[in-house]
C-alpha cells in the first residue's frame, strides 16, 4: 500500500464528525480512488499501527458494522447513532453528508 493513500484514509476518518458515520466506498470516493472501497477497510483495520483514528465512524454502505468488534457498536451508541431493527446504522440519518460526493 502506498503510504500517501494510508495517511490520505487516516486524514478523511479524522474529519469524520461525531455522531456521524461514512461508508469504505464514501472514503474511497473524497481519496479519488473510486474503486478502493475494500482497500479503505484493508487501511483501517490496520489504523492502530499509525496512531488513533476514530474508525468506528466507518461501516459498510449499508450501515453493516465490522464483523467480531463488538465495541464498535457501543463507541457509536455512545455518538448517538441510530440503529435500525436489523443492527445496520440508519444511513439515512446519519451519513456524514459532504461536499465532495
């Protein structure tokens, strides 16, 4: 992975504001690579190697948590996300809405 693309992940997640989510393709789309939604949750998943980010502000584009980090649901209950019946987050009313998209 190229570190500019790493750091330019890491920046995108910090501007992620509190009590909103984005998605792994959104990040990919504000980093101009489009098509490396799946490389946006590669980067993530190692964040911890570069320092603290708040990757628990990213899901899927259906509102799908990370599979097996149980704490990633109550970082976002404490944000004041909304959940739908299913556990999704409700993408509708708390998607980070950005210029960009």
């Amino acid at each position: 992975m190229e570190d500019e693309f790493i750091f330019q992940v890491l920046e995108i997640v910090t501007e992620i504001p509190k009590g909103k989510v984005a998605s792994y393709k959104q990040i990919a789309i504000l980093a101009n690579r489009n098509k490396n939604a799946r490389l946006v949750g590669k980067i993530l998943s190692h964040a911890s190697f570069y320092g603290q980010y708040p990757c628990h502000r990213v899901v899927n584009s259906m509102g799908r948590l990370v599979p097996h980090w149980h704490e990633q649901k109550d970082l976002l209950l404490q944000e004041g996300i909304l959940f739908k019946e299913n556990g999704y987050v409700d993408m509708k009313k708390c998607q980070w809405q950005t210029k960009k998209e």
